[in-house]
C-alpha cells in the first residue's frame, strides 16, 4: 500500500508536462536562463563549499577521530546529502520556481516552508557576511611588510610593550583588540566600531554588484569565485608540504581511532556536516535549478557536485593540517630551545651542548641528578600531540591559527594576501546563493509590487541586512555573531530539510514525482533514490534533529569571552549567557522553525472560514494559466 495523503487541485497549481516542453521550445515565461552547463555547475558548487569547509569540517576530523571520521561522513554523505540535493535540484528543475513558488504550488499549506527558507537564508547571510567583512579588513592590512598582527604595539609611554598583546600573542591581540576591540560582556555593546562598519558596508556594496541582476551577474562572477580557492588551496598544499613538520599534521589528521565510530557523537556531527556542507534547505539551489533546461541532467548533476564537496573537505583538511603541523613543529621547536636555554644557564653548560636531539636525554640525566634545581627551573613540557591537537574551528582557525603560521613564513604578505584572497571568494560565492534565496522567494509571495525590477528587491536585502548587521560592528558583536551562527542556521535546516523530503514523497507523490524525472532525464529514479526518499534519508534526519535538540537543550549555553582580567588570560572564558538571550534564540531558531506549521493551520482556517474552493488564487499565477491565456490573446 502506497502511502499519499490528499492533495486536491495539484494539477492546476503545477504545469503539465506539455506546457514545459511548450515553454522549452518557445522560451514562454520571465525565467532566465544559465549561458551554459559549467556556468550553473560552478555556481551550485560556489554555493555549496564554502567557509564551513575550510574550517569546521578539519575540526570535525581532528576532534572526531581523524581518518575515523571520513567513514560516518561518507556513509552520511551518500545517505542523506546526495539524495536530499537530488530532491531540490528535481524539484526545482520540474516547477521551475522559487523556494515559496515550488512549495506553494505543491500545496499552498507548504508555503511555509518556502517562508522558513527564506527567514534562515536571511539571517545566516546577515552574520555570514560580516564574515565577509572581516576577511576584507584583514585583506587590507595583508598589503604591509611586516603584517601588523606580527608583532606588539608599544604602550602608551613607548617604554615597552602593551601588556594585553605582551601577555597573550601578537596574532590574539590584532585579532580581539585591533579588529574587534571586543568588549568583555554580550551585555556590554561598547558603541560601533568605525573600521568594522566601513568593511560591514564594502562588504554589502560589492555583494550588491555581483548579484544585481540575479544570475545574470552572478553567473558570471562564478568563473572566478568558484575557480580561484582550487587553486590558492593547491599553491598552499604545495607550499606546505616544503615546511618542516607538515607531515606530521596530515599523519595527525588521518591517523583513525577507531573508538571514535562507537560515540554517538561522531555520527551527529557528521549527519550535520553532511547537512551544512552542502547548503541544503536554503532555498538557493531550488532557484538555480529552476534556471535550468527542463531536460537537463539533475541526476548526474547531484552526484557530480556531492563528489566535489567531499573531496573539496577532504583536500581543504589535507591543506590546513600541512600548515597546522608546520605552526605545531614551530611551537614545539621555541618550546625546546627555551627549555634547552634555561638548562645552559642554570647548569653553566658550554653553548651547542645540549641540542634537540639529546634534549630529553639530558633532562632526564639532571632531573635524577639535580631534582631541586630543576624543579625551580620554568621547563614547560613539550609535547608534539598536544600542540598538534589543538584544534581550533571557525574565526579561531583563520584569524589566529594560520595568521600565526603565516607570520612564520618567507615573504609572509604574499601568502596572507592569498589566504584572504581565496577565503573571500570561497565567502562571496556562498552569499550568491544566500541572496538568492532571499530574493526569489520575495518576488513570488507577491509582498512587494512585482512590477519592482529584480535591482530593487536585492537592493531593499542587502541595505536591511547591512542595517541590522551593525550590531556585528558593535564591540560586542564577535559574542553576537557566535550566537547567529550556532542557532539560526541549526535546526531550522533540519526542520525544513525533513519538510522538504515529507512534502515531495508523500503530498506531492512518489510516483508523480518518478514520472517527472523521467520525461526530464529519460529514466525513473533507480532503488537507491526510491530507498533512500521514502525511508532512510528522513529516518536518519529524524534521528539527529532528535539528538541535535537533545543536547542543544540540555547543554548550558554559555560563549567565550576575551578579558585579560580572567584568571586563566589569555585563554578565552566561558561564560553563561544572561537569561534575556533565550528570547534570542528562539527568534533565530524557533520562529523559522515554528513558521510552517503556523502557516499551514493559517491557510487551513483561511480555506474553511472563507469558504476557497480548491485554493483558486494559487491557480491564477501558474504557468499553466499564463500560457493558456498567451494562446487566447494569440487568437
């Protein structure tokens, strides 16, 4: 028995497959179109690997196992990204419409999970480019020799050094104090920073000009912000694998432990990362698909972009962890040759006598001999593994980590010049699909007059993004932005992912929508997809969106905080958020969420108390009608 819940006036609301190839032969509808296949290929994976990949997914590796990690994340990635992307890309490609267009015309109850998509996209791109921003700003200042989070600032006397920098890292104080000069509190919003905000509008001013005229203009940037951090990651891999101790973070980052796939954890993370990676529930692909010829290939076109994002995390970790080792072989290096200083003089050694490689052995020797000495001695212990694992993601990752390594190599500007240079455009090609996904599903819930050219609606996102996103400029806006960034784009996604997969099996149809995918690719959908849609993409969804609001609700939410006055400085503290944040959260997470079902049960009542038969003012703007009515204006 098929399961397929009631779905009246469907064939009204969607074209027949007639009408497509009518419209295919003569180009009926406003929709644009892509100049060629790679132009839509680049630009699906422009949006799809992004700044998660760089700096979440080697994280996830080191944290989870390493080597250990890739076996859940590919299990995942063919279970339950390959088959969701399959779905938007079909499903887009069919009703050749936006995020709210596509689900309003599945069923107008579904339109809110189009509104949910568009909330997310909106919020994730408000702090994502703020990212954009900072990126910018450390751009700028790479265009000096020497960098200027290399070295310390004299204080206010020019006597010494300013104790916050001389008591932490060169690359810790530019990045808390000269680029955020974040403040010690959430609560403590400290007033705008003028440079932050400077970088906050550039930022929204060049997004603007690249997606002006949708895909027209962004289509064309593609060529460069897709192409571009390929080959900046290769120079680094290059580069890295020069450096002393690169190898040993790769073989740090490969090396499994296989304990790692009976935690729990480790499954969740990576369903997540599978998730997050591919920009799924956006609504951005949806769009992009719909651009696309009705015959096209979306099939084949899932699984070639889902190979390229998993290989892009793979060879993105294999890049980061070769200057992870260098900076790691770096530190453990100081830290020898400091310890090997204090022993010189402590004991009167003649100089070069005590070397790296006899460096334990003499310790070892004079620790048994001379124990008191010693142990009045500052020997820090050096140990590879410890520096190797410590592992840091997002901002931390880029603004600190490899700013530091960077600082370390011949002719430094040059390579911070690329990082930014690749981290900017991996950022920018992201934000295409972001606003696309804001933009689209604007213009069909028909809010704003649609005779408003396409400039205007990207004009009206980009100046209220950029308006609210002052708050990231503020001194408190890094506590700001870690706040967006762990809920806004979280379980939304997850909600409206398992929506998306429910509404297109069993409201839409299976077997409807096997039929659509043969008359546009030439073959009904094979096991694995049929398998994979009914039953085991949405259970496994279920599972971690259960698991994921689990541990989110039962974790004490606190943020990290820079203040030199903690006990532990320069080590950031974790802090408790104050209670007024939950009605934050709740914004961020919970209205999106909550967005579908509150306007499936608003269109139910409105259907009963206003008596709409078949829900006919969703029929008025199908394709269907607008090329039924051509025909009766032709004759």
């Amino acid at each position: 028995m098929k399961l397929k819940l009631p779905n009246p006036g469907l064939d009204d609301r969607i074209p027949s497959h007639k009408d497509l190839e009518r419209m295919e032969t003569e180009e009926a509808g406003d929709r644009p179109k892509w100049d060629n296949k790679a132009q839509y290929l680049l630009t699906c994976v422009g949006f799809c690997v992004g700044l998660g990949n760089v700096w979440r997914f080697p994280y996830l590796c080191q944290s989870h196992g390493g080597g250990a990690f890739m076996i859940p994340f590919l299990i995942l990635l063919v279970l339950e990204g390959i088959p969701l992307l399959h779905l938007e890309f079909a499903i887009g490609q069919r009703l050749r419409k936006g995020s709210v267009g596509v689900w309003r015309s599945i069923n107008p109850c579904l339109t809110g999970v189009g509104i949910a998509s568009l909330l997310v996209s909106f919020l994730v791109g408000m702090y994502y480019n703020t990212i954009m921003a900072w990126i910018m700003w450390y751009l700028f200042n790479s265009f000096q020799n020497p960098l200027p989070w290399s070295q310390c600032p004299l204080n206010a006397n020019r006597t010494g050094l300013v104790e916050e920098c001389a008591r932490s890292t060169t690359v810790d104080y530019f990045w808390y104090r000269e680029t955020l000069n974040t403040s010690t509190s959430i609560e403590d919003a400290g007033g705008l920073q003028w440079w932050m905000v400077l970088s906050l509008v550039a930022a929204w001013t060049l997004l603007y000009v690249c997606t002006i005229r949708g895909i027209e203009t962004t289509g064309k940037a593609v060529y460069v912000t897709s192409t571009l951090p390929y080959v900046v990651l290769t120079i680094f891999l290059i580069r890295g694998l020069t450096l002393k101790g690169s190898t040993a973070g790769i073989k740090y980052l490969f090396t499994p432990d296989v304990d790692e796939l009976m935690n729990p954890a480790t499954w969740l993370d990576a369903g997540a990362q599978v998730f997050y990676s591919f920009s799924l529930a956006f609504g951005g692909l949806i769009s992009f698909s719909s651009y696309n010829s009705i015959h096209n290939n979306c099939e084949l076109d899932a699984v070639l972009i889902s190979i390229i994002n998993g290989c892009t995390s793979v060879y993105s970790a294999t890049v980061i962890y070769s200057i992870i080792g260098f900076r790691a072989t770096e530190k453990y290096d100081d830290c020898v040759g400091n310890n090997i200083l204090e022993l010189l003089n402590a004991f009167n050694y003649p100089e070069n006598s005590i070397t790296e490689s006899n460096y334990n052995n003499v310790f070892n020797h004079l620790n048994t001999t001379n124990p008191a000495i010693i142990a009045g001695l500052p020997i820090k212990e050096c140990d590879m593994d410890t520096f190797l694992s410590q592992g840091v993601e997002g901002t931390g990752l880029a603004f600190i980590v490899f700013t530091e390594a960077i600082i370390k190599m011949p002719v430094s500007p040059i390579w911070a010049v690329l990082f930014f240079v690749m981290l900017f455009c991996l950022g920018l090609s992201t934000m295409f699909g972001n606003i696309e996904g804001v933009v689209v599903p604007l213009q069909d819930l028909r809010i704003l007059p649609k005779s408003w050219p396409k400039e205007v609606f990207c004009a009206l996102t980009c100046v209220i993004s950029c308006a609210i996103g002052l708050i990231f400029a503020l001194r408190s806006g890094n506590y700001w932005l870690a706040l967006f960034d762990s809920f806004a784009g979280s379980i939304p996604l997850l909600v409206i992912g398992l929506c998306e997969m429910i509404s297109v099996i069993y409201i839409y149809g299976i077997d409807r929508f096997n039929k659509d995918i043969e008359f546009m690719i030439g073959h009904k959908p094979n096991i694995f997809w049929q398998a994979t849609w009914r039953v085991i993409s949405p259970l496994i969804m279920v599972v971690i969106l259960i698991f994921y609001f689990v541990t989110q609700v039962s974790k004490k939410i606190t943020y990290l905080v820079w203040d030199q006055e903690a006990v532990d400085f320069p080590t950031l503290e974790a802090r408790p958020f104050p209670a007024w944040i939950n009605v934050i959260i709740f914004i961020l997470a919970g209205i999106p969420s909550l967005a579908i079902p509150v306007f499936a049960v608003y269109k139910l009542i409105q259907k009963k108390c206003c008596k709409q038969k078949d829900y006919s003012e969703d029929t008025l703007e199908t394709i269907s009608a607008k090329i039924q009515m051509s025909d009766k204006i032709k004759f």
